[in-house]
C-alpha cells in the first residue's frame, strides 16, 4: 500500500499516516477494516508458504 514512486525507507511516518488516511478516507474504510485485512492477508500467506513445503 506505500506509493510506488518511492521506498518505504525513505517515508517519513508523519507522510505514511497521512497517505493511509487519506486512502482510508477515499475508501470508506476504518483502521479496523485496515488490520483486519492485513490480519487475514498473513494468514493466507502463511497458509500459501506452509502448503508450498509439503512437496
């Protein structure tokens, strides 16, 4: 979710907050909506990487 025109290391936190905001905002979204998200997008992923190694 970080712009693609930059690095996250170069983001200054005050910058991330009010890019995400602002994205939650546009979207309708709320912090719970966001951590839940990305709550489930591990969850898929760690499922995804532990069935890649069962072969």
């Amino acid at each position: 979710m970080y712009p693609k025109f930059t690095k996250k290391s170069a983001l200054k936190k005050e910058v991330v907050d009010q890019y995400f905001s602002g994205y939650l905002k546009e979207n309708n979204l709320t912090e719970e909506d966001a951590v839940s998200a990305v709550i489930l997008a591990k969850k898929i992923m760690r499922e995804r990487d532990a069935s890649s190694y069962r072969y």
